[in-house]
C-alpha cells in the first residue's frame, strides 16, 4: 500500500494527512497526538474513524494542520482521516456516513460589517 494523502477543513482549519501502514502512531505537526491535543474529547475526535471501522493499530498517520482553534483542528483531522478510510476500503463508507463523519460542515465565521460593532451586533442607539 502506498502513502494515501487527504485532506480536511472545518472552519478555518485545514488538515492535509498522510496514511500509511504501521503501528497507529498519529503525528499532528511533529508532535505526538497526546501532546497536541490534550483534552480526551479531541483525542477521541480524532481517533473516532479509526475506532469505528477497527483500525486503531493498522495505520500510522502523519498530519499537517493549521488555522482555526484548537476543535476545528481535530475535527478536520477526523474528515480527512474518514476520506482516508473510503479509500483504504470502500465498505467503510457504511459505517461512517450514518455517524455524519464524511459530511463537511460548511459553517464558517461571520464577516463583520462596517458601521456595526460585530457581524450582527450593532453599535449603541442614541436618542439624544
């Protein structure tokens, strides 16, 4: 098997990925999982593919992500780490489409407009 290169966005995250076979060692930006993501719900985020089609030992997995915080990270991770898994074997599809994990969330930030304080808020009405 080669190198299977995917990538992931969420917000204003983008997560390129590089799955190969090995261990399920995970490398987010030379650092290893548990030391980029240090809360157990975002190692749980990234982990979810891999658990749900039972490939937590079969691949190692290099990531390259930036932009965005901290869960937008982990969440385009996820995406791009479900890609990876239809295209190692398409049977996964069924598996992770029910569980919403191939979907892109389009949800972006609001532009601010100007002569507002925010995208929606506006600036204190004075009367007098």
């Amino acid at each position: 098997m080669e190198v299977i290169h995917k990538i992931g966005r969420r917000k204003n995250a983008v997560a390129r990925i590089y799955v190969s076979k090995g261990k399920g060692k995970i490398t987010i930006n030379k650092r290893e999982m548990e030391n980029y993501f240090t809360t157990g719900t975002l190692q749980y985020k990234v982990k979810q593919p891999l658990v749900l089609t039972n490939n937590e030992k079969s691949f190692d997995i290099t990531v390259n992500v930036f932009g965005g915080g901290v869960t937008g990270q982990a969440e385009a991770i996820r995406l791009a780490i479900s890609r990876a898994m239809c295209e190692v074997n398409e049977e996964h599809r069924l598996v992770l489409k029910p569980e919403g994990l191939l979907t892109r969330d389009p949800r972006m930030v609001e532009r601010k407009k100007f002569g507002q304080k925010k995208a929606r808020k506006k600036f204190q009405f004075s009367k007098r």
